[in-house]
C-alpha cells in the first residue's frame, strides 16, 4: 500500500528542493518545486507500489526544471546597449550571488556531467537512480560525476578546499 502523498512531499521536498536550485537558482526554484509535486499528484495514484518515488519525483523535478530553462530562453533579455558582436550574457541566472565563479564553472559543464554532479552530490540519489535519469548505465553515471568533478576542481578555483565534493 502506497503512503500518503503529503508524506511523499514532507520525505522528499527537501532533495527536490535541492535539484530545483542546482539547475535552475533559488529565484525559479521554488516555482519548479511547486510544479513538481502539482504533476506528481496527478500521476501518483497510477505509480506502481514498488517504485523509487525518491527517483520518480527527481525525474519529474528535473523535467520541470527544463521546461522552466527552454521558457527562459524564449523570453527577450534587455540590454542597455546592443553589442556589436554576440557573447556570453553577464546574467546567465545561475544560482547564488557569492559563489558566481562556482555556478559559472557548474554551467559550463556538459549536460550529463552537471546533472551527475547535481543528482548525486546534491540530491544524493545513487548512480543506478542516476543512470535511471539519464539514460544509460551505473558505471557511466558514475564517470560523468567524477569527469564533472575533476572538471569543476580544475577549472573553479575553490574547488580544492573543504566543502568540495570527494
């Protein structure tokens, strides 16, 4: 028999919580968050007994998260000047102020990498719940986190003292 789904949202918001902010910020976190569970309630009656809700509401988080992403990106950015060559906007609305370089350096990882650092660094979920995500297997998560990682020690500056993940 299936727990009650506000048990689901009291064990589980915190990590969605979590991977809301690593992708997309704290200011469109908590909108993602709250999309997360509107979806998740619709669907949790059909989900089977056994399932990994832990995983399951991830999946969903990380859907939502992209959906907020490809919205952004739709939306016209106002400068104060046109430049005259394109670049790399100065506000790419990654999360935290105080630790720009960290989440510019997240940012310019690749994809699977980021998302294998956030998952499971962040979210803690384990690289089979990981692989289930994105697609492939075990061992390939657990290579994308450590090639993000090794990327993120090499090219953040602060990523070799306490606090940076092992």
């Amino acid at each position: 028999m299936k727990q009650p789904f506000e048990k689901l949202v009291e064990q589980n918001g915190g990590v969605v919580l979590r991977v809301c902010r690593v992708i997309l910020g704290p200011h469109d976190a908590e909108d993602a968050w709250s999309e997360t569970f509107l979806s998740a309630l619709r669907a949790y009656p059909d989900l089977p007994d056994d399932a990994n809700a832990e995983a399951w509401l991830v999946r969903i988080a990380q859907r939502k998260a992209i959906d907020v992403l490809r919205a952004r990106r739709r939306q016209p950015v106002p400068v104060a000047e046109i430049p005259d060559a394109p670049g790399i906007p100065s506000s790419l609305g990654l999360p935290g102020t105080e630790d720009g370089d960290l989440w510019q350096a997240v940012a310019a990882l690749p994809a699977k990498q980021r998302q294998a650092v956030a998952y499971h660094y962040v979210a803690g979920l384990a690289y089979a719940e990981i692989a289930n995500i994105l697609g492939g297997t075990s061992d390939a998560a657990r290579r994308a986190a450590a090639d993000g990682v090794k990327n993120l020690r090499k090219n953040y500056p602060g990523a070799g003292t306490e606090g940076a993940p092992s």
